[in-house]
C-alpha cells in the first residue's frame, strides 16, 4: 500500500508540474503576475474535495521540523475559527493561509490544485457537457476588460487526471468513504485522512 502511495504521489507531483506550466502560458498571455499584487489569493476561502490532495499536503506537513509543523497547525486552528465566525455573520471568510510565510507558501511544492490554478481565467466541462466559465482575479478581469480574445485555460484535463489519481489512491474504497469538502486549514486541522 505504502509502495503504491508513494507511485501517485510521483504521479501528482508531475501533474502539479503540468498545472504550474499551463498556469505560467496562460498567465503570460494575458500580461498576468502575481508579483506586486495588492491583494492576496492566500485569503480566498477555497473548498478542496480530494483525499490524495489531503494526504499528500500532509506528507509535506511530515517533511517539516517539528517546531514549523506545530506553528503551521495552530495557525490552521486559528484559521479555522475566524473563518466560523466569518461564516456565522454570513460573510465570506477572508482569513490568511495558515500556510503563507511573509507572502510565500510555506509549503509550496505540495500546495493544492486550486492554489496552483487560480487567477487565470479558466474554464471546467463538467460531466454533463456543461461548461462553468471563471473570470480569474481581479487583476486577470482589468487586464481582459475589453478585449475579445481573453486566453482561457482549460482546466478539466487537469482535474480528470487528478480523480484519476483520487481513484488510484482510493482503489476500492473510492465512492464509500465520505466526500471531503475542507479548506485547506481544515485538511491540517483534522490531521491526515484515515483511509482504513
């Protein structure tokens, strides 16, 4: 089991590689950088929905010292609260990553999908042949604002070869254990996933 864990996780870091190099062309197209941004994605309240995003965020989270792991998890608990409280008032939390360093991720070669893929416009063919249609970030909608020919990044490669991987990881245990819908802070705040 562990030997076929580690082989997704090869598998994932690659295709985060893929999601890194097809963020960077359309970002480039678009004249897109993050650098000097006055505001920070690092608050958006993102739900991710993949147990081998969870497990493998908390292989990286194993990888660091002791002292930076426990800062990082009680940054998440606090993460964590203002975020209820945000949610209890009927306002969408903007609270930090409990991850981000002085503008940086503190764990960025196991960031999540949604990290590494938000800003650029983007599109997601659903199943159903439906098609959702994201504008990316502020600064993504001024610099496209009144143009045309806006490049979109097709996202749905992506996520099909990521619940590929979900699958693999799952085996057959795929479909019966509960969906995950957790922040990322959440992922950190309820350790890692049992999968047993």
């Amino acid at each position: 089991m562990k030997s076929s864990r580690q082989a997704v996780f090869r598998k994932l870091a690659i295709l985060y590689d893929r999601m890194q190099a097809e963020y960077s062309a359309a970002a480039q197209a678009l004249g897109l950088s993050c650098q000097g941004c006055e505001k920070n994605c690092c608050l958006s309240h993102f739900q991710h929905h993949t147990y081998v995003e969870w497990l493998y965020l908390w292989q990286g989270l194993k990888e660091l010292p002791e002292e930076r792991r426990a800062e990082y998890v009680r940054r998440a608990h606090e993460n964590v609260e203002a975020c209820r409280a945000s949610l209890t008032l009927g306002r969408t939390p903007a609270v930090m990553c409990p991850l981000n360093d002085d503008g940086l991720c503190g764990l960025y070669a196991h960031r999540l999908m949604i990290c590494r893929l938000h800003g650029v416009p983007n599109l997601l063919r659903r199943p159903d042949g439906r098609e959702m249609r994201f504008p990316g970030c502020w600064q993504a909608q001024e610099l496209s604002a009144g143009t045309s020919q806006i490049p979109v990044m097709d996202r749905t490669p992506l996520y099909r070869e990521l619940l590929g991987l979900e699958a693999a990881l799952l085996g057959k245990k795929l479909g019966k254990l509960p969906k995950v819908d957790l922040t990322l802070a959440e992922m950190i705040v309820a350790g890692p996933p049992d999968l047993v």
